[in-house]
C-alpha cells in the first residue's frame, strides 16, 4: 500500500514539474487574444514581473517578458544618500516561441549612460521603474512596474 501510494505521488509530482518548466524550456504558447493584442516598436510598454509584451516584425514574433528584480539599491525618499542607487530588472526575450537571451539592464533614474541593452536587432530601453522607494516600506515584487520601450 505504502509503495503504490509513493509511486502514486512521484508520478503527480513530475506531472506537475513538466507542466509548470513550459516556459523555461523556451517554448511557449500564446493565446489568440495576445496575438491581436500586438505592441509597437518604439511605443511605451508597462508591464508587472510576469507579465509580457507582444510585438511583431514581419513573420517574427518578439515576446519580452519581464521576469524579475535583481537589484534594487536606489535611494529611498526623505533619506540623505551618497548616491541615487539603481535598480536591476531582469528581462526574457523570446523570437518565434523561443527563449533567445535574459538580460539585466541596470537602470539609474536620469543616467543616459545606463538603461539600455539589445537582443538580436533589437534594443530595448529602461524609461522607469516603479515603484519608487520609501525609507521605512519594503516594496513587494507584485508591486513593481517597469516601462519600457523596444525599438528595432
């Protein structure tokens, strides 16, 4: 019984692990509604961690999807500090379904010298990260929100 009952759950269990590795594979699906909902190159994109952006190029289709914060040093309001701190989204870009590179694109508010990388032809531009620090309140990762701008 005890042994049926553990092959049982090993099976659930690496059901469960193909099911949720689909996008880190690099293979992804997209919904009719995210295929009609298409971005412009050049046009501001604002997306929560998790959250995608559409965009197409002929018959290529761009995803870029912003996956996560890996640093946020920035200066909290009302604090007195020796410099403004950054900020460090990380980013995936699909081509045609597949996973083509992550970035890290280190943003420093008002620096032109920081905020941009490429992948592929492509070049994708920081313009804002929020929310903005507070001295005494820890942002949650749902809160974040990053606008950006892919132009080709």
């Amino acid at each position: 019984m005890k042994k049926s009952l553990i092959i049982g759950f090993l099976v659930c269990l690496l059901v469960i692990t193909a099911c949720s590795n689909q996008k880190s594979s690099g293979i992804i699906t997209t919904t009719q509604t995210e295929t009609q909902n298409l971005k412009n190159f050049g046009e501001n994109l604002n997306l929560r961690i998790g959250e995608s952006a559409f965009l197409q190029n002929g018959n290529v289709k761009l995803e870029v999807k912003f996956a996560g914060i890996k640093e946020d040093s920035r200066c909290a309001a009302g604090v007195v500090c020796v410099w403004q701190g950054q900020v460090v989204p990380t980013l995936q870009t699909f081509k045609d379904d597949k996973l083509i590179g992550n970035l890290s694109i280190t943003y420093r508010e008002g620096s032109t010298a920081y905020g941009t990388d490429t992948f592929d032809q492509y070049t994708i531009t920081i313009k804002d990260v929020q929310p903005k620090p507070e001295a005494s309140q820890q942002i949650k990762l749902s809160d974040y929100l990053v606008t950006l701008v892919v132009d080709k």
